[in-house]
C-alpha cells in the first residue's frame, strides 16, 4: 500500500512539470512555436484545397467549392450561405469507424463542425458574394488525441483552402493553444502529453492582421491574469502562423507562375 501511494505521489509531482534547464520534454522552451506542415492545391476538381498536417499528429484536408448558384431547394437569401461538412475518415483513429459512426459525430466533433462554421462566416466577406452558396468541406484523415489539436489544423486548412479557391476574406483566419501547467506556467503549442496534463488550456481564433479575436475556448481553471496572458500568447503565436500561411500561398502562385 506505501508502495502505491508512493508511485501515484511520484506521478502527480511530475505531472504538469518542467524538465530541468527550462526546456520542455521536445527540447523547445515554453514559448516555442511549432509550424504546421502545408500544402494548397492538392484536389483537382475543387476550387480551393490544402493538406495540414501538425507535429501532434493531426492531419486535416479541405476542399471548397464555390461561390455557386445556390441550390432551387434551399431557402432563398440575398446573402451567402457556407456551407461547412467537418467528417471523420473511418482510419482516423486506431480503431477503424463504421459508416454510422462517421455519419453521427460525438459531442467533440458537432463542437468542432459549429466552430468552424463560426469562424469562416466570420472571416469571408459574404457581401461579396450575395444569392450564392459556399461548401468547405473538411475531413479529419488522422485525429490527434487532444480536440485543439485537430481543430487548430481544421482552421488553418479551411483558411488557405479559402485563399487558394480566390475567396475573398477580411483577412487569414488562424487558431493558437497554450495550457497551464500545474506550476502556473503557459506552453505554447502543447503536445498531446502536455495538454492532457494541463491544468488548464485556452485556444482561440482570431483574425490577426485586423486585430479581431473570434472566439476563445478553455478548458479547466485560471485565474483572470493567466487567461488574458494565455491570450495574447496565442494571438501573437496566430500572427506567426499567418505569416507562415501568407508564405505558403506565395509559394503556390510563384510555382503556378502568376
């Protein structure tokens, strides 16, 4: 019985810890930055598309189509309607999903899908585009094991998809996490470990050029000061990642020759 009491009391002082020297367990410092690996243009027959993959494990692609006649039997409106399907593939995860289940999203998903679709609404000038309908269709290829994760690369994936289909947007939508440790300090771009240690974690959207923030999720407990500082943390880490996403569609077009 000491025995076990001694090992969950060693468990829980090196839970949500930092190793020695001020370095995290993969070497980066607490705000460091990890940049998602892009790429636009990866389906043909779509107007819009980009592969995300993130060194947590998630991989997102999007195609957008549009804008596009909306359809005779939907509900007429003389503004634009998007349109966003977030699905899971059936090996996303270790266990391979049956069509029912990618069809009926959990609780985390259907969380995910509406968030999404707040985001883009936010970001597209739908002015631009009046009696026409837009589909951003997402689907989840690998699932990494913490939700910010997978929602993160969705919102970077739809954005450059966005870009790249020659929709116009107020500016790049981009989404950032840091989490709390149990010490009170704030990391920056968590690993799945990290995350599910947290005491507590913050993830926002935000537009970062026209200094607007969408909307902020957290999970757990902080106090007023550490969200706020959690906050702008993210926001300066979003407009890293727009830069990062700027340079990816000029790659594109320099590889296109426009």
């Amino acid at each position: 019985k000491l025995q076990f009491l001694y090992l969950i009391a060693t468990w829980s002082s090196q839970r949500n810890t930092m190793p020695s020297g001020g370095k995290r367990h993969d070497g980066r410092a607490a705000h460091d930055q990890l940049m998602p690996s892009c790429k636009v243009g990866v389906t043909e027959k779509a107007q819009g598309s980009c592969y995300v993959e993130t060194a947590q494990g998630a991989k997102v692609i999007c195609s957008v189509f549009g804008p596009r006649e909306m359809g005779m039997g939907g509900e007429f409106d003389n503004s634009c309607c998007v349109k966003v399907n977030f699905s899971v593939a059936s090996f996303a995860e270790d266990v391979r999903l049956t069509k029912r289940m990618q069809r009926d999203l959990g609780p985390e998903d259907r969380h995910t899908a509406a968030c999404l679709k707040e985001t883009f609404d936010c970001s597209i000038l739908l002015n631009k585009y009046p009696k026409a309908q837009i589909d951003i269709n997402i689907l989840l290829v690998e699932r990494a094991a913490h939700s910010s994760c997978n929602f993160n690369a969705a919102v970077m994936a739809g954005t450059l998809a966005l870009v790249n289909a020659g929709i116009e947007v107020a500016d790049m939508a981009m989404s950032s996490t840091a989490c709390l440790t149990g010490e009170g300090e704030l990391l920056l771009c968590p690993t799945v470990k990290e995350a599910r240690d947290a005491a507590a974690c913050v993830t926002i959207t935000c537009l970062p050029a026209v200094g607007s923030v969408l909307s902020v999720m957290q999970t757990g407990r902080t106090t007023q000061g550490q969200t706020k500082e959690a906050i702008e943390l993210n926001c300066k880490a979003c407009v890293a990642l727009r830069t990062e996403a700027a340079n990816v569609i000029k790659e594109d077009l320099e590889r296109s020759g426009v």
